[in-house]
C-alpha cells in the first residue's frame, strides 16, 4: 500500500500538511470580540477603529526646556530680549508674549500665543531680566509640537485589526480609550490521556513516565496568546475519559495528548464521536506527528463549536503538531490574519540525508544570520527525544522521499517561537 493512503473498508488518500491546514483554517473562525480593559487588552487584536477625542497635542507645546520667542524679533541683530513669563510644566501661558520679550518654557508646556519658536536653554545666557540668544538663525516653529500634529480629533489612531502593543495601549490610553472592543483570547483545555502516565511531581512506577505534554501544551499555548489550563490526566477507561472530554468541550480549544493512534486503548475518536464531535480529519502526512485528530463539536447557543485537536502522545509529535497545526487555530481564534504559511526558510549549515516517505520535521539551531538564516539540524534520536528538540530554535522541513541535501541547500523552517 502507499505510504500516502490509508487502509480500511474504503481506501483514502492521508491530507497532506496544506491540506490539512487549510481544513483547520476553514474551521477556526475569529471568536466574538468582547470589551477589555486597557490593562488586560495586550496582545488582544483591536476589533474596531479606535479614534482620537480630542486634538493631539491640544496645544502647541514646546519640546525641550528653554525660552518662547519671536523670530522676527532676532532677525534686526539685537539678541537681547526681555525675560517674561515662567511657563511650568502644567501650567498655562497668562497672557500673550509681548514684543522683545522671552517666555521661560518647560518641556511639554503650552507656547503662549505670539511665539513662534523655542531657543533651548544650553544656547542662551542670562543675565537678571535680560536673556541674550546665541543661536544664530532661530527658524519659526522650530523646537514646537504643533496643535494636532500627532492626530485631530475624529483621526483613527490605531485602525482595526491591529495587535495592541504596549506602544499602541500607550496611544489609546493619551486618547481617552480606556476600554477596547477585541476578540478575547482563546481558553484552552489541555487533557493527558494514558494509563501509563502520571503526574510530574510522582515518581514513575513499572512501564510508567511521566506526564510531560500537558506541561509542554499548556506553556506553547499560552505563548501563541490562549489562556489555557490542564485537567487532570484521563485513564483509559471509557467512561471517565468521556466524562473529562465533555468537561473540556467547554472551552474554547481542547488538546488532548494520546489515545488516537490505532491500538486496542486508543479510545480518544470514539469517545468524542460519543460526545458529537465531527471528525474533519485523523491523520496526515506528515513525521513526526501523523496520528493527529482534528474535529469540531456541535455550537452551543452563542458559543461557537469548540475545536477538537488530539495529538500524539509521543512528545515531540505533540510539539509538531501544536506548531503546524494547533497555532495557526488559536491565531485565527483571536482575530489575527490568517497567514499563507507557517514557514520560514533556512540554509543548511551542513549536509544531511534524509530517509522517509513523509515530509519530515527535523528539530534544527540557527546557526548564523541572514536571509534565509542557516541552521544546522540536530543529532535526534525521534520522536520520543524531546530532550534534544527542547534546545532546538525550530524544526527544518523536508519533502518526502530519500535523497542527500548539500550544504547551503534552502529548506523549509519551521520557527519555535
């Protein structure tokens, strides 16, 4: 049989990764934007237009410390100019500046009406009531912030869409935004299956390890911008394990590490087809990683269907998987633009053979800038090797079938972070 088909009462041929993604996309739509405080919005994308209430600066305003003057008033060659007004940070200018005369400015202070122009202090020299000038050519509007330079009242200052930065909080906070409409971030639930596993702080009995997935898929997703969390870890029994399913059909997004392969005590597929999930796909072309489930469950009133993905337990396939598949799934959740592809580039920074029937996701270092970077892969036992794949900064990416890759050759890269 082909190593692309799969078996069964009828044959079919396994997605490839563009495939598969693409279903993924086509079932991951944005979640429905809710209103956010500014302090619990960052990296929340911006579901509306956010516009300027007011004039930005409301006023002209001097950028540095030093004196409001009259240009024209230094241009007959007398320097000497009357002091005036101390304009504080603040404050506000009391009257018009009068003709030959100086206004003592702060950074950020309003220029009172008649100046046109602020002298930095360093150029000055002042003497009791008198300050000369000693820059030679003092341009008008120089060292001033024009009114509404930044934006106008009505302006957008951050357009929809947009993933809001600590900059950007920074801007809709000066124009008065203190809440913002924005897709919420996905809440995740991460289920370990297996009767083989338990929790880290235990020490493993016979033919058991420990629970090292929902550690891993709880961190990535909360990195891709969810809001995740671990149930505890469901046995292989039936029952219990639909109970804990149904539980974290709840949620936005639900992982599940292991029981979707083909063995007698994979139960994970029938137990959510109890549950009404549709399965769109179980398995894919693709090494490591190739048991992957991906289905989505019934809408519950305005709660959309929640995402089902199950990866397999091997860690590394797990890793893969969240990085191909699961990813791109929460990105779409939170609003932000789908992208065409997952991948970078990278140049091999060595020669490597690769042997397999399946595209084949090899963990990698970069090892020098550029564009593409290069990278050289890592001695990696397989899946099971997450050890080695942890001090990896991505995975190269190889087509199927064996052949030799020379150095300098460009691949696929598939970046960690």
């Amino acid at each position: 049989m082909s190593p692309g088909w799969e078996g069964g009462e009828a044959r079919r041929p396994l997605p490839s990764v563009a495939e598969a993604l693409a279903m993924v996309r086509g079932r991951a739509a944005p979640l429905a934007p809710r209103i956010h405080a500014l302090h619990e919005a960052l990296g929340l994308v911006l579901a509306q237009d956010a516009r300027a209430d007011l004039d930005m600066p409301p006023f002209d305003k001097a950028l540095l410390d030093g004196y409001a003057v009259r240009a024209g008033d230094l241009e007959a060659g007398d320097r000497r100019l009357a002091v005036g007004e101390l304009l504080h940070a603040g404050g506000t200018p009391a009257r018009p500046l009068g003709p030959r005369e100086a206004a003592v400015i702060m950074t950020g202070t309003p220029v009172p009406a008649g100046a046109d122009a602020v002298v930095m202090h360093e150029r000055t020299r002042r003497s009791g009531d008198v300050v000369e000038i000693n820059e030679p050519a003092v341009k008008r509007g120089q060292n001033i912030l024009p009114r509404g330079r930044e934006a106008r009242a009505g302006d957008v200052v951050v357009e929809r869409g947009r993933v809001l930065t600590p900059a950007r909080l920074g801007v809709l906070a000066s124009f008065g935004c203190a809440q913002v409409l924005a897709a919420p971030r996905p809440q995740v639930v991460v289920v370990p299956t297996g009767d083989e596993l338990v929790e880290p702080d235990q020490a493993p009995g016979p033919g058991q390890i420990r629970d090292s997935g929902s550690t891993m898929l709880t961190a990535l997703a909360n990195q891709a911008g969810g809001c995740a969390r671990a149930l505890g870890i469901a046995p292989d029994l039936p029952d219990p394990l639909r109970g804990i399913l149904e539980r974290g059909l709840e949620a936005d997004l639900l992982l599940i590490t292991g029981g979707v392969s083909a063995g007698q005590r994979d139960l994970v597929p029938d137990a959510l087809e109890a549950l009404g999930v549709e399965c769109v796909f179980h398995k894919v072309r693709i090494k490591p990683g190739k048991p992957i489930w991906f289905g989505v469950a019934a809408a519950r009133g305005e709660h959309p269907g929640t995402l089902v993905f199950g990866l397999p337990g091997n860690p590394v396939g797990a890793l893969v998987g969240f990085l191909v598949f699961v990813r791109p799934a929460l990105q779409a959740l939170a609003g932000r633009p789908a992208q065409a592809s997952e991948m970078a580039r990278a140049r091999l920074a060595k020669p490597f053979r690769h042997r397999g029937d399946r595209p084949t996701y090899h963990p990698a270092v970069v090892t020098g800038a550029g564009d593409p970077v290069w990278a050289r892969a890592l001695d990696w036992a397989g899946s099971a090797d997450l050890r080695r794949a942890a001090e990896a900064d991505g995975f190269l990416a190889f087509e199927a079938g064996d052949r030799d890759y020379a150095e300098g050759e460009i691949v696929g890269f598939l970046p960690m972070g």
